[in-house]
C-alpha cells in the first residue's frame, strides 16, 4: 500500500521527503488552478477519466453531474437541454478557482504519493553529494 510506504520513506529521508511532496502539492495546485481558470470544464474531464475518488469530492461540492444510471434511455440528445457549466459557476465566485483546485488536489493524493516515492531517493542522493544535507543516504 502506498501509505505504508510513504511513510517508510519519511522515516528514510525525513525533511526531504517532505519538501518533496509540499513542493509536488504546490505544482499540482498550481497546474489544477490555471486549468481551472482557462475554463476546463472538470466534469467533462471527469467523464473521460471516470476517476472516482474526485467524483466523490465533487458530489460533496455540488458539481457531480448526472449518473449514468440515472439518465433515461429513452430519451434522445435533442431532447436533454445543454447541462450548465458548474465549473464556470463556482469559478466565478471569490477563490472560487483556488477552493476547486485544493479540492482536486486532495482527491490526487493516490496520484501524488507514488511521485513523491520515486522522486524523493534521486533528490536526497543529489543533497547528499552536493553537501547540501550533511546525511548519507544510500
């Protein structure tokens, strides 16, 4: 399991590890809020990825639209009005975009973890070398 490890590897590398994966949750939010501001629509994202753990946090938002299951199939594409853009809407509203942009994070975190796993060895080694940090760690 990626906790068990994760936590393996703050015990190993301590503060670099956790530089890492503050500094892999500060690009992610970073790279969520400017997509989010450039109008992508989530929940069109969402029903290509199907990710559901940020469905999860999205039907806590109030964003999560239509399941599958709830659609009726006799109804055709002509008949279904163009659903609202929720993503637009919260956006709009003040640190709309950011509140949007955490919440997406904290949903990534299966995704951040094993980044932070694979990452943090390289970068202690390279601390290590330059003498940056004053352990050696193998």
């Amino acid at each position: 399991m990626a906790g068990g490890r994760f936590r393996e590897l703050l015990k190993k590398y301590g503060k670099v590890a956790l530089v890492v994966h503050c500094s892999v949750s500060a690009a992610s939010i970073t790279g969520l809020y400017i997509a989010i501001k450039n109008n992508v629509d989530v929940e069109s994202v969402l029903e290509k990825v199907r990710f559901k753990q940020l469905e999860s946090v999205l039907e806590k938002v109030g964003m999560a639209g239509p399941k599958e299951e709830q659609l009726d199939p006799q109804t055709t594409t002509a008949d279904v009005a163009k659903p609202r853009n929720r993503t637009a809407e919260l956006t709009a509203s003040s640190g709309g975009a950011l509140a949007l942009a955490v919440l997406c994070n904290k949903a990534l975190f299966p995704v951040r973890v094993p980044i932070t796993i694979a990452v943090t060895p390289p970068i202690a080694r390279f601390l290590a070398r330059r003498k940056i940090i004053n352990n050696s760690i193998h």
